[in-house]
C-alpha cells in the first residue's frame, strides 16, 4: 500500500508543478490584473524588480547600460512563471534584475504605450518641439491609456525619476 501511494504521489508532482505554471512574460497588462498578478495595477514582477533597485541600484553604475547574466535572468523569468518565490537579493543582483525589466517590459504584446497611442504621442512631441508641451494635451492623451498601463507608466515614471536623480553615480 505504501508502495501504491509513492508511486500516486510521484504521478502527480509533474501535474502540481503544471498547475503552478503560470505565464507571466508576454502576457498583457489586463490578463496580469485578471489573474491576480498584478497590484494596483502595476504587475508583482515589477514591484519586486523595481523595490530592490530603488534599494540596491541606484548607485550602480551603468543601472541600465550593463547586462545582467543571461543565466540568472532566465532562472529569475522562470521561478517567476513558476509561481516560486523570489529573492532578488539572493538569487540575483543588480544587473539581472535590471535586465529582467527591460525583458518583462520588451515582452509585453502591447507596450507600456499601446500601439494605437503611439502616434498621438509621437505628434504630441513633435508638437511640443514647435510650440512647446501643452499639459492639458499630455493629461488628455494619458487619460486614453487603459488603466493597467496608465498605472504602469506612472509607476515607472516615479522610479526613473529616482534613477534620474541618482545620474552622477548610475549614469
């Protein structure tokens, strides 16, 4: 009977770990907030990525210049997709973990900026070029994005502000 069990057990481990897996890289801003892997509209991965850069990297050197281990990104995209827990501080660093951003936000099938948007924002650069930014045209184009993506480019905006501020060491 103990023999039976083990073997039912070890059956269905590869079933447990498939139910766990969980896309999270290239999946739409909307459908992270449907499965419940985003807050306040801003997706886990990137809270976690962003809280141990404001922490840790800030006064990197090359914060975004400087390429993270491609093995350490993939076994960070692949605990994440695993629903694991991760330690950015233990299993990463820096680099990584800045790499592992730019992968998550280059993956996304429609941009923090949705490609329909894109012109108008285009235009109102180029606008703003000729006679100068008007706020009230930024706020109303804003108010276009779809909340999970407005949520998201606030979010990284308050960050590389952060970054910003930190220029003379992080360059």
């Amino acid at each position: 009977l103990k023999e039976d069990v083990k073997k039912i057990a070890a059956a269905a481990a590869p079933l447990s770990r498939r139910r766990a897996w969980r896309k999270v890289f290239g999946v739409g801003l909307e459908e992270l907030q449907r499965q419940g892997l985003s807050r306040d509209g801003v997706p886990l991965v990137v809270r976690d990525v962003v809280e141990y850069l404001t922490r840790h990297g800030l006064a990197s050197e090359g914060l975004f210049r400087v390429n993270g281990s491609l093995k350490t990104v993939e076994h960070l995209r692949l605990k994440y997709e695993n629903g694991e827990t991760v330690e950015l501080p233990l299993e990463g660093d820096v680099s990584s973990a800045a790499s592992l951003l730019k992968l998550f936000l280059r993956e996304l099938p429609d941009r923090v900026i949705p490609s329909a948007l894109h012109p108008k924002f285009i235009q109102l650069y180029q606008d703003e070029q000729n006679d100068g930014l008007s706020a009230n045209a930024l706020r109303e184009l804003l108010r276009q994005l779809p909340e999970a993506h407005y949520s998201l480019l606030k979010y990284l905006c308050r960050f590389l502000r952060k970054v910003a501020e930190h220029h003379a060491v992080n360059r």
